[in-house]
C-alpha cells in the first residue's frame, strides 16, 4: 500500500519543473520575436515625425514654443555645433543623449533656449528628433 501511493509522487516533480522551464522560455521567445517584428516600422518612421517637429514644433506639439527652424535654419547647419558639443552628429543615440541634456538644463549656454521644451517634448519626441537630425549627417 505504502509503496503504490509512493511511485507517483516520485516520478511527478521530476517531470513538472522541466515542463515549467521549457514554457517559460518559449514565452520569452515569443515575446522577444514580437519586440523585433514591432521595432522595424516603427524606427523607420522616428525621423519623419521628428522633420515634422524640427520644423513645426508648435503645431506638432500643440504647445506654444518656438519652432527649431526658426534658430537652427536647417538640420545640416546643426551638425557642426552638435560636434562641437562632443558629440556624433550621425550617432541617434549620441544626439538624443545631448539634446536631452540641453532641455534638462545641464548644457550650460543653451539653457535659455531649450528650457522652454522642458514637459513638453517626451522622450520619444526627443528620439525621434535625433534620429531626424543623425540621418542628415549621414547622407
Ligand atoms: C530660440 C532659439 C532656439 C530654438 C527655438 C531652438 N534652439 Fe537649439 N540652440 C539654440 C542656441 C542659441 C544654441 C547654442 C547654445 C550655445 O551655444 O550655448 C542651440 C543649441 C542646440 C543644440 C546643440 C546642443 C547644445 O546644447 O548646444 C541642439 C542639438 C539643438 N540646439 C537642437 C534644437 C532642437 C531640436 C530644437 C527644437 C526642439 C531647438 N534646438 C530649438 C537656439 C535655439
């Protein structure tokens, strides 16, 4: 009797953590599989959006700031002041951090200007601003 209740128990638990694992990876498969698939559309549309908000950051925000065109004439011409700063103009990731900072007020000179984008471009606005501005310095 004692024997017969015992050999289900023992074969269970070995066979139910494996099952466990075995599940768990595979939903962290699928979730990694949907982060690609979702990833490429939505970067190759970061610098239309961020155009639209170099060049009509009032209307694109709703806010009333000033339009980056109006100080910056063109993209191209900030690609120098943007390399001055140490920073790679066609690096997305080097321009975002550097604008970013400007807006947080820790770039000392572009306090003025910049503040006024505090609370009112998001992150993503920043992204997509920088991926804007890097892709000009690359072509
Ligand atoms: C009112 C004029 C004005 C507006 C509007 C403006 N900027 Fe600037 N920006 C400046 C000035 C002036 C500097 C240079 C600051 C300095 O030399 O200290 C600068 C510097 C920068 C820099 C270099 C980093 C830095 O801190 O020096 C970047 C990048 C930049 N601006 C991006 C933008 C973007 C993107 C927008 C729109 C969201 C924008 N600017 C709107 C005046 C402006």
């Amino acid at each position: 009797m004692s024997t017969a209740s015992a050999r289900p128990r023992r074969t269970r638990p070995a066979a139910a953590p494996w099952r466990r694992r075995t599940l768990e990876s595979a939903a962290a498969w699928a979730g990694a599989a949907v982060l690609l698939l979702t990833a490429g559309p939505a970067a190759a549309q970061d610098a239309e959006r961020g155009a639209r908000l170099f060049n009509a950051t009032r209307s694109e925000t709703g806010r009333p700031v000033g339009n980056c065109v109006a100080c910056h004439a063109s993209r191209e011409a900030l690609t120098e002041m943007i390399r001055n700063r140490g920073s790679q103009p066609a690096a997305a990731g080097s321009v975002e951090r550097l604008l970013q900072r400007a807006i947080d007020g820790a770039q000392p000179g572009a306090l003025g200007a910049k503040a006024q984008y505090r609370g009112v471009l998001t992150p993503v606005d920043v992204r997509d601003l920088a991926a804007y501005l890097a892709r000009s310095a690359r072509s």
